[in-house]
C-alpha cells in the first residue's frame, strides 16, 4: 500500500501515482479546531484523514509566528525564551524581536525591531541561535509521530525576505536595497546563515523535503524588479537549496502572488514543487511551460470562490483548476492559500468532495 507520504514524493518525481496527492490547510488553529467540531470529529488526526491530506508541516520554536492565534500554546510559550506575549496589545513578539498581531487570521507585522536603527546596530544585529534547547520539540515530536506516514515538512516560511523587511520595516528594508546595498547583503547573509543552518538540520533529522518560504509576488507581478531579485536573492536562496539538493531531496518553495518572471530562476537553482500557484498566473501556460520540471501545489482560489461562492460554484472552480494543473500529474491538490475563518463549513465539504471526484480521473 502506497502511504501519503510515498504519494506526494512520486509526485515530485513525476512517477506512476494512484491518485493526485492533496492538502488542505488553515490560517489559524481555531479556525481548524472550529471545523472539527461542527463535523464531529473527535480528534484533529481524523479531521485530518477527512480532509485527505498528504503532508505535515512543522517548525522549530522560534517560528512561533505560527501559532499566533493558538492562545493556549502562546501561554505555554512564553514560559520559554521563545515567545513574549503583551497580552493587552494583542502582540506575539518571538526570538527575533519581530511582533505579531495576534487576534488576526493573516500576519500582521505590529513592531519591527530594527526600524529607524542605524547602521551599526544593524551591522551588530545576530540571528537567533537554532540550537536553543527546546527549539526543536515540536519537530522531533512531530516526526517521530507522523513521519513515513504523512510527508512531514520543516516549514521555512518567513523566509529571507520576509525576515529582513519583518526586522526593518517593508518600505525601510526596500529603500536600503537601493540606498544602502552592501549594508543590506551584510544582513541578508546573516538570515541566510540560519537558513543555511536549518536546511543542514533538515537534512540531519532524516526529513524527505526542503521548504523554504517568501513572498516575491504581489497580484500583478514581482515586488520588486527581477535584477534586484536576481542580485539580493537568487544566490542567497541557491546556497539553502543547495544543501537540500546535495542530500537527494526535493525543494518546495512557497511564494504568493505572480511570480512567473522567476519561475525559470528558481528552476535554473534547484526548485521543485512551486507553493503555492494563484490564479493570478496563467495555469495553462504554467503547466505548458513549466510542468515537465516542477510540481504546482495549490491553484484552487481563496480569494472569492471559495469564501463566497455556493458549494456547486467551488466544486465547479475546483474542477477546473485540477484538470488544468493536474493533467497527467505533477500536482499536489489544495488552496492557494489558508482556509481562513471566512470559509463556510459546506464549501469545505465542497472542496473535500471535489478532490476524491478529480485526483485519479486526470492522470
């Protein structure tokens, strides 16, 4: 018998499958546990295995971010170096010094620590150190739990880009890109080096997959020009893929928004499974184009349909969407994004049900 977790990995491969792997997952543990209740499933595994899904992702402590809406998990957090909560303010700040709104779905940056600092202390600015005790507990829990069953993945979201301009402020570490740029690769090496750090340890803890995560696209295009992507990030992110590509495994990359002026690029460095696509891209010309190299995770829209349509729209949209990106394979099946608190519980039944109709008919 064919486990999850082989699923998902002869997918990446482009092997024979029995059927399209899926994923579905949400923007806040409350918003999960909300579901599980009202379908009456007794335990967040079974939700699981009624959602279908493939893959599960974990992080170290220090991407409490993560949890920003688990208040009970931040209580127990804060007991440790690895969180602070101001309670009052509603601000999670982690290991960073980087603070998180946390009544909100989405992330909400409240406080960057490094915003308005000189030079120097941003020259004299270390990254935390991975090897904190009790940084890894819920990965090893978690491996040790669900590994070889589920495709367990050490998530690298808020990754090198997101970690700067979470430290320095969005439009104050996109200036410095232009004004200060020795200053800026200076920093972006540091962040690097955990990066680099984390894929090692990936790797060490016998994971199948390298993820790592930034958002490059905004709904039109890059945020930025593809020289300064090319410049400040490709060969950062080419030296964390590295170490992925060096032990066998694939790489996953998450990054919203339209970033088909990079896909190429990314390809050219080692990338694998593109997380998610939006239908802000062109799935045909992406699975025409792209699909012989990579995997496309995602593609089934959370901006409209799935909030506000009917059960019959998403399963309509949905449809769609596998047969475009799923066609012969090379996809794994899921939102574009989180379920966020605006999805009704039927179009999720919805979605569940589309999946189990489509993932054999389109290989």
């Amino acid at each position: 018998m064919v486990t999850r977790e082989e699923r998902v990995l002869r997918t990446i491969r482009h092997d024979s499958i029995d059927y399209l792997p899926s994923n579905i997952y949400f923007a806040s543990h409350e918003k999960k546990l909300s579901l599980m209740e009202t379908f009456q499933f007794p335990s967040l595994d079974e939700f699981d295995d009624f959602l279908e899904n493939h893959l599960y992702l974990t992080s170290p402590m220090d991407d409490t971010f993560r949890f920003r809406g688990d208040h009970e998990f931040l209580k127990n957090a804060e007991k440790t170096v690895f969180a602070k909560v101001d309670w009052g303010n509603g601000i999670l700040y982690d290991r960073w010094g980087i603070g998180y709104d946390i009544n909100t779905d989405g992330i909400c940056i409240r406080h960057h620590p490094l915003r308005g600092k000189s030079n120097l202390e941003i020259e004299n600015y270390q990254a935390p150190n991975l090897n904190e005790p009790g940084n890894l507990a819920l990965i090893e829990q978690d491996i040790k739990k669900y590994s070889g069953d589920y495709l367990v993945v050490l998530v690298g979201y808020f990754g090198i880009f997101e970690r700067a301009w979470g430290l320095l402020g969005y439009e104050e570490f996109m200036m410095n890109m232009l004004l200060e740029p020795k200053l800026m690769e200076g920093f972006l090496d540091k962040i690097t080096q955990y990066k680099i750090d984390y894929a090692k340890l990936t790797v060490k803890l016998g994971c199948k997959i390298g993820h790592t995560g930034d958002d490059f696209g905004s709904q039109k295009g890059l945020m930025f020009s593809k020289d300064l992507w090319v410049k400040f990030f490709k060969p950062r992110l080419a030296q964390v893929w590295k170490v992925y590509k060096d032990a066998g495994l694939p790489v996953m990359h998450h990054t919203c928004g339209n970033v088909t002026e990079i896909i190429g690029d990314m390809i050219d460095i080692g990338l694998d499974v593109l997380e998610p696509v939006q239908k802000v891209m062109d799935f045909s010309y992406l699975k025409k184009e792209f699909g012989k190299y990579l995997t496309f995770w995602g593609g089934i829209g959370t901006q409209d349909i799935l909030p506000f349509g009917s059960p019959q729209d998403v399963k309509k949209m949905a449809g769609k969407v596998i047969e475009t990106l799923g066609k012969g394979g090379g996809m794994i099946i899921a939102p574009d994004q989180e379920i966020m608190a605006d999805v009704p519980p039927e179009n999720v039944v919805a979605l569940v049900e589309t999946i189990k109709e489509k993932r054999v008919s389109v290989l």
